[in-house]
C-alpha cells in the first residue's frame, strides 16, 4: 500500500537564498535558507537574519510535599537540585502539579521575583525567566504551599561553564570563607599569635585608633597612645611583626628629641629612646632666625628629611640674610654613607644654603663649591621648587641641589 505524505500549508518555503533575491518577496517574509541551512527574513530589498533565542526548558514533578524533581538538561529526576543558569539566557519551568505553586525568590522562602520573569508562582502551566544581568549570584525556588519543597539557583555570567561567581558566604571566629559558585571553596585564616592570615575588623580597628605622629609629640601623651599599643606590642617590646629585641617604632619624635619606642614592661607599652645607633631617620622642622646652624639637628640621625621654615624667604630663597648653614666637620661620621634631604616647608618660600667654616663641594651636575665662612652671604640660593641632598660618601660631605 502506496504512503502519501500530505505537504503541511505551515510549512516554510525552501529557498536558494545565495541566487534568489529577496525584492521577489514582500517585507516580512520568512524562508528557509538551503543555502546557509537557517532561517532568513526578506525586508523587500535583502535576507536579513532571524534572531532566534534558545529557551532550555525544565520539567517539575514532586515527590510527595518534600521535594521538587527536576528533568531537562543535566537533570534526570533529581530532588531540588541545584540549578546554574546563564545571565542573559532564557528558561522555561513547566509545572502541571496544579497543588504545588512553584515561586522563584531572590531570598529563601522570599517574596516573588518579577523582573525577568512571567508567570512566577506556576501551578498549572509555564513560568519564562529571561536572565537579566543585574539578577543577584544566587537566587532561590520554592513551593508556597509545602515549605520542604526549594531550593537554590547559581546564577553564572556568560562565557561557559568554567564561569564562576565569588563571594564572602560566612565568617567564623577565626576563618573567612571565600564561596565559589562552581562549589570550589576556600577558608582562609584570620591573624592571629599563630599565623599572618588576614587582618580582622577587630585589629584593624585597633590600627586605626593608633594616635598619629602629629598627636603623639612629647610625653603628657604616651600613656594613651600606649594603651592602644599595648596589645600590639609582644614580650620584645616589638611591633606589629617587626623583629629584632630593639626595633624602634617609629611614630613620632618628641619635643625631647628622642623617638617612641615599643616596651611592653611598662605600664604604658611606650617609652621614649634613642633606638639602636644608626637606625632613626630623621624628619623634623627647624624655622631659621637669621643665619641658622643646623648640623645639631642633622646629627639626630643617621639621615632623613629636614623641613625649614623661613617667613622671610621668597619662592627663590635669595634672601642672604637668613641661611641654613651646616658645618660638615661637626656632623657625625660613621664610615657609612648617610643622606639629607633638606626642603621648604612652603611653596611659596625657598631658603639658603651656606658652608659654616667648612667648604661643601657638589657630588655631580656641575654645580660650584659653597665657600666656607659663618655668616657667608652668597651661600646657595634653593628655590621652592628644589630640595637640597646632603650626602655623606663614606669620606667626605658633598651637596647636589634637584628639582622636586
């Protein structure tokens, strides 16, 4: 018996669109390429291309009031799985349970989640949910009648499957966990006597309450800033991880001249000191009064900054009555090289330079010795725009004058 097979009137029209033009067709319609085997449309002149959006479709069934069971891609009668989607993707739930009203939530057991999504609380039908990009990583499914029956999505953003979502999922007394949404976690320890892991809330907050150099500037507050310290000094009296029975803290130097130092036998946990011989930088202000020697305060250190005040300067520093004056036999030699830089505490005002009883030759650039004699009144004339580097070669003082 002969089988005569019926031509469907629905059926698209077969077209060789690489030969056929498309002004042979009206606007609108659709054909099927056997040239490029896909769909074209014909806009009246050319074969434009139909956009067509995949829809991965999931069936629901349950199992009993306790779970939801899955089947469609990657699920084959799983209870309450859970679910990776796409953002940017489109998804079909078909629930025909009828006493089952299957609601996605972006909370567990929330209200439900409308952007995207057609249809949320299904019961007897089709819930759609276009993906939006903004949708949070994990969102949630739940039947409104049987609280046994939910679970979870993990929402990926598009480019495969080794795509992944991270997030801070939960925090212990000691541990951080660092969620992956490819289910591939990691804890990593907070700081404690025991390991240099993270740094908490708790000892950051310690941190952040430590005075500033400003604050603590002479004795009548070291005992505060001290109590903040206290527990940050160990048995060394050293600070924060440093190492070495004499590391010196350098927060501030006082009006004493000496620096703050962790002591963790005294009450306060600070004390004031000098340190060990050739550690303490330097960085202190000296305002000028007529023609100033300084190698006093240079020999604080071992080298540092040195900030001058001078009001009655100008941006150039050509004012000879007022210098800044070094004799370099009077500062402390070591055998090591050691190094100032000496800069204007305005921008508006330089300074000058001048050799007290010693000359200072330059190291390089070609610039000229500084004559020797106090109350020089040529000097080196060191704009605000400048900073002067005194430095010690290991045999002699030398001066190099660089812009900022």
């Amino acid at each position: 018996m002969a089988v005569i097979k019926l031509k469907s009137e629905k059926r698209l029209k077969q077209v060789d669109t690489g030969s056929e033009n498309a002004n042979t067709y009206e606007s609108g319609d659709i054909v099927y390429s056997t040239a490029l085997d896909t769909i074209k449309k014909s806009d009246g002149t050319n074969w434009q291309d139909v956009g067509i959006v995949p829809v991965v479709k999931f069936k629901l069934t349950a199992s009993g009031t306790d779970h939801y069971v899955f089947n469609g891609p990657g699920f084959a009668n799983d209870n309450d799985p859970v679910v990776y989607l796409v953002r940017g993707q489109k998804y079909q739930f078909e629930n025909l349970l009828g006493a089952h009203p299957f609601r996605i939530s972006n909370s567990d057991g929330g209200s439900a989640y409308t952007d995207g999504i057609t249809n949320n609380d299904v019961q007897n039908g089709i819930l759609e949910w276009e993906v939006m990009h903004d949708v949070p990583n994990t969102m949630y499914y739940n039947c409104t009648a049987h609280a046994a029956m939910k679970g979870t999505f993990k929402i990926l953003d598009a480019g495969g499957g080794s795509a992944t979502n991270l997030s801070i999922s939960n925090q212990s007394a000691t541990t951080l966990r660092i969620e992956s949404s490819t289910g591939n976690n990691a804890d990593v320890p907070l700081a404690d006597t025991s390991n240099a892991g993270l740094m908490s809330k708790a000892q950051f907050d310690k941190l952040a309450a430590i005075e500033t150099a400003a604050d603590v500037t002479d004795a009548s507050n070291v005992a505060s800033a001290g109590a903040i310290m206290a527990s940050l000094v160990d048995a060394k009296g050293d600070i924060l991880a440093a190492s070495g029975d004499n590391t010196v803290a350098r927060l501030a130097v006082g009006s004493n001249g000496k620096f703050l130092k962790a002591d963790s036998t005294t009450s306060s946990g600070l004390v004031w000191g000098d340190g060990p011989a050739g550690s303490i930088p330097m960085f202190a202000t000296k305002t000028l009064s007529g023609n100033t020697a300084v190698h006093t305060e240079l020999n604080a250190g071992s080298g540092g900054t040195l900030v001058v005040s001078d009001a009655s300067q100008n941006a150039g520093g050509t004012n000879a009555a007022d210098g800044f004056m070094v004799n370099t036999a009077s500062l402390t030699q070591t055998g090591s090289k050691a190094r100032y830089e000496i800069i204007s505490s305005l921008g508006s005002k330089g300074f000058r330079f001048k050799a007290d009883t010693t000359a200072i030759d330059s190291f390089g650039g070609g610039q000229a010795q500084i004559a020797a004699g106090t109350g020089n009144s040529d000097g080196l004339s060191v704009s605000d725009s400048q900073k002067l580097v005194l430095l010690y070669t290991g045999s002699a003082w030398k001066y190099m004058v660089q812009s900022i």
